[in-house]
C-alpha cells in the first residue's frame, strides 16, 4: 500500500505561482503572529512584575497600619 504522505503533489504549472505566494503570505502572517505573542508576553512580564511591586507595597502598608492602631489600643507600660 502506498504512504500518502510520500506520494507526489501535482500542481498545474499556472497556479504555483499562486501558490508559493500564498505559502510566502502565510509564512508572513505567522512571523506577524510570533511577533506579537513576544510582545503580549513581554507586557504580561512588565504587568506581573507591577503587580508584585504593588502587593509588596501593600503587605508594607498593612504592617505599617498594623503597628499604628497595635500601639494605639495597647496603655504604655513604664
């Protein structure tokens, strides 16, 4: 039986042209794709990052606002 993966393709000589332009126009489309999924996750990089400062910033805050209203409800002692 015959693979049909190893079988040959027969294209009318008038329409390969046509067709290596559209491999090239898909070839292009998925550079442009690959393109853009670097910069999205790029972003989403910056965008985790932010976010860790942020919650790092608020984990600070917090302790702040933890030691202010700890000293305020507790007397001093001598």
């Amino acid at each position: 039986m015959i693979e049909m993966d190893r079988m040959p393709v027969f294209v009318k000589i008038d329409e390969y042209d046509n067709v290596l332009d559209l491999v090239k126009t898909i070839r292009k489309k998925i550079d442009d794709a690959k393109e853009t999924l670097l910069k999205i996750n790029d972003l989403k990089n910056e965008e985790d990052h932010q976010l860790e400062m942020w919650q790092s910033a608020l984990g600070e805050i917090e302790k702040k606002v933890d030691f202010i209203d700890h000293s305020l409800n507790e007397p001093e002692q001598f």
